[in-house]
C-alpha cells in the first residue's frame, strides 16, 4: 500500500509492505539526516514531476529515518540535491509488515504526476522493485511511466 497527499508544506505520504519481514533487510535506525544511496537497500521513494515539465524530484526515504532529495533536468539528467526546508520519517515494523510515514516540507508544483515506488532488499541478496507501472525492460523508476498519481491544482 502506498499513498500521497498535497499539503501547503509539501506533501504527506504512507507506504507499508506486509509478508515474511525477518526476510526483508532493513537498515537500522539512525539519526535523521540527509544520506545517499539510499535506494541499495529497502527504501521507498517518491518521484515528483509537474505537469509541462521535464525536470522532476527523487526522494529517497529510508526506514533507519535517512532520507535523501534530488533534483533532475530531464531523465536522468542534471542529478543534485534538490532543496528542502525538512523532511520526517516515523517507521514501525513488526515480523509481518513494515509502515513508513514521512513529512516533507518543500516546494513541489502542482499540478503534477507522481510515483511511489519501493526498493525491498531480502536477506538471500536478491532485491525487489515496486512500482505502479514499469516501461518493459529492466525496471526503472526514473520513467514518466510510473508517475500514474495525479494531484490536482491547489484549491
């Protein structure tokens, strides 16, 4: 499960994953903080893109409470960290679900087409993608095509 809402911050998302957690690695906990490669591990990300744009926003959001923010030109192009004023995370796992809640404070247009996505790293090595829609090939989650969540002018 994972959803997204507009605020006047920012915006406010959920992502939980249910099944086998003691075969899922998930980073521990550490002191919030801005952290890069997040996304080698269990992480969930939100892609952020306003409509007429090519430039779009990657946040990284680790359950250990890292979280990581980049800014792109084009597909993959012009990577840097991207402005923030702040975002929290507040995760909580048990042996059958993990649920993640993060706060973010910056500027994000709208109208704009978003992706929630999950990277889900298993104790055997092997790694999992999710996303709401892959382009065929290997996944990535980078491509418009996962952005399928729409949010509307602000009213």
């Amino acid at each position: 499960m994972a959803e997204i809402e507009a605020t006047t911050e920012g915006c406010r998302a959920r992502f939980r994953i249910e099944g086998d957690l003691p075969r899922v690695i998930l980073p521990p906990h550490v002191m919030a903080a801005r952290g890069d490669g997040l996304w080698r591990t269990t992480c969930f990300e939100i892609f952020w893109q306003a409509d007429g744009a090519d430039a779009y926003r990657e946040f990284n959001l680790s359950p250990s409470s890292r979280w990581a923010a980049y800014q792109f030109d084009a597909h993959r192009e012009g990577g840097r960290d991207a402005p923030v004023e702040a975002i929290s995370i507040a995760s909580s796992a048990s042996d059958t679900a993990l649920s993640i809640e993060c706060s973010i404070a910056a500027s994000l247009p709208r109208p704009a087409s978003v992706a929630l996505t999950a990277v889900i790293e298993n104790v055997d090595g092997s790694i999992q993608f999710w996303a709401p829609s892959f382009a065929d090939g290997k996944p990535d989650f980078h491509s418009a095509r996962c952005r399928t969540i729409r949010l509307a002018d602000p009213a």
